[in-house]
C-alpha cells in the first residue's frame, strides 16, 4: 500500500481506502498461499502417493479468482495497473482534470454495472452444482461480484483524482554513468 508522509494526517476516505486495501490484500494472500498448498498436496498426493482428489483443480482455480478480484481493486487505487498517463501528463491543467474525472466516472460505472451482472449470474448458476466440490455454482461464482463490488467501493473512496503512476526518469541533475572506454585485461582501447 502507499504510504502517508507523516506530517499528513489521512483523511477519512484516505484511511477507509487504505484499511480495505490492507483488509483485501491480506485475505488475497491467504487465498493464494492456500492455493499453494492445495496444489502440493494434489502434486504429492497424484505423483508419490498414487491418486489426487478430485477437488482440488478445481478448487485452486477458484481461489486463483477470487484472490485476483480481491487484490484488483487495490492495485487500481495504488495505480500499478498497466495504464499510459501521457495525456494526463501533457495536457493542459483543465484538460487533464476532465480527462481524470472521465476516466474515474467510466471506471465507477463499468465497475457498478460489473457488479450487477456478475451477481445475477451468479445467482442464476445456483441450480447447478460444481463437478469436485459438489457445492451449488453459485458460491464460487460470488468471488466475481464480491471483488466487482470492492473495486467500487475503492473507486469510491479514491475519488476522481490522478491516479499514482511509477516513472522511470534520470533528473537532469544526475549523471548517467558511461561506460569505460578501455579494457581492464589488457590497457588497451576497448573494441
């Protein structure tokens, strides 16, 4: 998570968007570790002992997806998804403040529609049941409007503000450092 320069008191939406980030991610690791274990105890299971459950691909590909759409919505919020700023950076102030909060009201409303079909379907899976676990459809099929759910609450509390984007730039203060132009091994000229 990023992290608040301490003269900075975190507001109250600040602090909501971090604490569920903290909250979502650590539930994202226990799944994905979980998935881990699962996956060892079927690879020792099929290849040393002589026969796997059958429910457990099945289950380490729903805890793969539900670990993603817990995380997703914090990688958002944190800007590490793979996204190109350059207008945002280039623009005039008052064209890259429209093109910001466009951006969060498409991301809000794709996110909130997102959440409502994912729960309909999953909702109408209920019928059926899964191969492996022989669980109703739906359980696992909550992960998708869960985390659809998650990521509008963090658009939310995020606001329409620039997202933070990592930059690679050398200040023009710093020097880059050439390499030697001549051979350690022999004194010579490098070729």
């Amino acid at each position: 998570m990023t992290s608040m320069t301490p003269s900075r008191q975190p507001s109250l939406r600040e602090g909501l968007l971090l604490a569920c980030g903290r909250v979502t991610l650590a539930i994202a690791a226990v799944l994905l570790a979980s998935t881990v274990l699962i996956m060892l105890y079927g690879v020792v299971m099929r290849y040393v002992l002589g026969g796997a459950p059958i429910w457990g691909d099945e289950l380490t590909r729903y805890l793969i997806i539900a670990s993603v759409m817990l995380a997703i919505g914090v990688v958002w919020a944190e800007g590490a998804h793979m996204r190109v700023a350059l207008l945002e950076r280039r623009l005039p102030p008052r064209m890259a403040t429209a093109l910001i909060h466009y951006q969060w009201w498409l991301t809000l409303v794709l996110m909130a529609g997102a959440t409502w079909m994912t729960w309909h379907y999953a909702m109408s899976a209920s019928m059926f049941r899964t191969m492996g676990l022989g669980v109703s459809r739906s359980v696992p099929m909550l992960s998708m409007p869960i985390g659809f759910a998650l990521i509008t609450l963090q658009v939310l509390l995020h606001g329409p503000r620039p997202l933070t984007s990592p930059a690679l730039e050398i200040a023009p203060d710093e020097e880059v450092d050439e390499p030697p132009t001549h051979d350690d091994m022999t004194g010579g000229p490098r070729t």
